[in-house]
C-alpha cells in the first residue's frame, strides 16, 4: 500500500512538472521578448565628391614641366615630415588620341638621392576631370584642375577615400605672386586645410637626370 501511494505521488509530481513546463512554454510565448533579427548591413557608397568643380580645361595646353610650390594636405606623411620635404618637379605628356590617358613623371629627393615616379592619368569626359586608378575603385585618386592659367600657376585637387589634398605648381619657381599664394590658402581653408596643414615645397635644387634603378612606378600616399 505505502508502494502503491508513492507510486501515485510521483505520477501526480511527474504531471505537476509537465504541466508547469507546458504552461510556461504558452506563458512565455507572450512574456518573452522574440529574437530579434541583426539589422541588414548598410550598402556601400562612394565617397562624396568634395572637389569643386573642374574649371574647362585644355588638356593640352597642361602638359609640360610644373614645379610643386605649395601642398594643402591632412596627410599624415605630411603631418610628421612636412618640414623636410624635398623640392618636387612634375612633367606631364599627353598620350595618343587614340589612348585617353597623360603620363606623370614626378621627380624629388630620396635619402639625399633623385628618384622618379612614374604614373598615368586617365582623362574623363569631363574636361580638366582626371583619375590616377589603384587596385580598387574604392582607392582610385580623383583629380581636378581646379584653377590654372596655363603658363604660371595651376590648383589641383587630389581626392581620395573622402580626403582632400591641394597642390599649387608654378611654371617657375620665380615668377609666381604674392596674390596667388594668398588666393591658395583661401581655397585650402574652404576644404578645412588651414595654415597647419600647409606645406610650401622648396624652390631649388630640383632633380635633373635619374638613373634607371631610381625609377619606380608606384601611387603616392598623399
């Protein structure tokens, strides 16, 4: 008899328990906040175009020798080196009709030595509008003539990943005015490139001829 009573308690705690369990599992239907979802992620966008609008250029007339005289820039390299830079000369060459893209030679000062960057320009229908490629579109350098009179001074900007870098090249490391120096830190302070993120290049002692194992073929960090 005392077999059989606890027999019968337990089937009566074993229901107990599933139906405690059960009535849990509706109660806590409604109780229970449900597993939420993890948000979708957000698409990729290109970056905001923050150059001003190329001025209507002729490409031709651009090409030739360009001394770098000034560099508006939040370039880290710049930053931590901007007091030792090294004078900089650009040479631009239009390619064929039948190929849309500008060679840059760009020559400076290595460790006391000249080297040579070399780089191509690919045009765009947009006149004075031009993109350096890297090895993604997301890292392509987009460049716009924004201001150039074509036989003293011209503003280019450089923009990459949403960062905008500023050059000014004279023709001549002489014959550049004080007014257009001035007329340079206006732009550069438009982009939030005050007078410490300016970076004047010098004007002597530019590099000539480069031997062959100085040529190097490379896009520049800034």
């Amino acid at each position: 008899m005392a077999g059989l009573r606890c027999c019968v308690l337990a089937v009566v705690a074993l229901s107990a328990i599933c139906l405690w369990d059960s009535s849990e599992a509706v109660g806590g239907a409604v109780s229970r906040p449900r597993p939420q979802r993890r948000p979708p992620r957000k698409p990729k966008v290109n970056p905001i175009d923050l150059t001003p609008s190329a001025q209507n250029t002729d490409i031709q007339r651009m090409t030739g020798r360009w001394y770098l005289l000034n560099t508006a820039s939040k370039c880290s390299y710049l930053i931590n080196h901007g007091t030792r830079v090294e004078p900089t000369v650009m040479t631009l060459t239009l390619s064929s009709s039948s190929d849309p893209t500008m060679s840059v030679s760009t020559k400076t000062r290595h460790n006391h030595q000249c080297w040579e960057i070399l780089q191509v320009y690919h045009l765009s229908t947009t006149p004075g509008k031009l993109t350096l490629k890297g090895a993604r579109p997301q890292l392509n350098t987009e460049i716009v003539i924004g201001e150039t009179d074509y036989d003293n001074y011209a503003i280019m900007y450089y923009q990459k990943r949403g960062k905008i870098t500023m050059k000014l090249y004279g023709r001549s490391v002489d014959d550049l005015s004080e007014p257009m120096l001035t007329k340079f830190e206006q732009l550069a302070e438009k982009q939030n490139l005050g007078l410490a993120y300016l970076f004047p290049f010098p004007t002597y002692s530019h590099c000539g001829e480069v031997d062959q194992d100085h040529v190097i073929n490379c896009v520049p960090t800034c």
